[in-house]
C-alpha cells in the first residue's frame, strides 16, 4: 500500500508532537500515576526556593513546589505531597 507525501508528513508530525508532551512530562518529574494533595505554607523568608523545588524528609523524596504567591508581609508557597505520606496537622 502506498502512503502520499501527505500522509506521510501527518504521521511524523503527530508523532512528534507526541515525543514532545511525553518528554516534557518526564524532564518535569510528573508522574501521572501518583497520587498527591495540596497544601499551602505560609513563610517569611524561603531562601532560594522556587517553583519545581523537590520537598524532601529523611533524604526521601515526597512532594514538589507547585507555585508561589505574596500573600500579606508572608509568601504563600503551594505544594503537592504524596497521598502516602501523612504530615502532622501541627
């Protein structure tokens, strides 16, 4: 079966924006099977953080910085933890 320039150039086009959305979702650290809440912290001073900074406990990865706002004198900063870990509500 022959395939015209047409059909030809459609395939290679979707398929590389395809290679293009999954890359960018692997070099972003999504993981779409995962399981996360949010919450929002409040701090005056965050010292380098920024948004996509990894949250870390014992070494261990558990979370991400998703955005980051003024809010006041402080700086509401947005984050996403895995539904696994359980923080303390103090």
């Amino acid at each position: 079966m022959k395939l015209s320039n047409e059909v030809k150039i459609g395939i290679t086009v979707i398929g590389a924006a395809v290679i293009f959305v999954v890359g960018v979702i692997f070099l972003r650290g999504i993981n779409l099977q995962t399981r996360e809440y949010s919450l929002t912290i409040l701090y005056r001073n965050i010292n380098g953080l920024q948004e996509g900074s990894t949250i870390t406990v014992a070494g261990l990865r558990i979370g991400q910085v998703e955005s980051m706002t003024l809010s006041g004198a402080a700086i509401a900063v947005n984050v996403s933890i895995q539904k696994k870990i359980q923080l303390p509500h103090d």
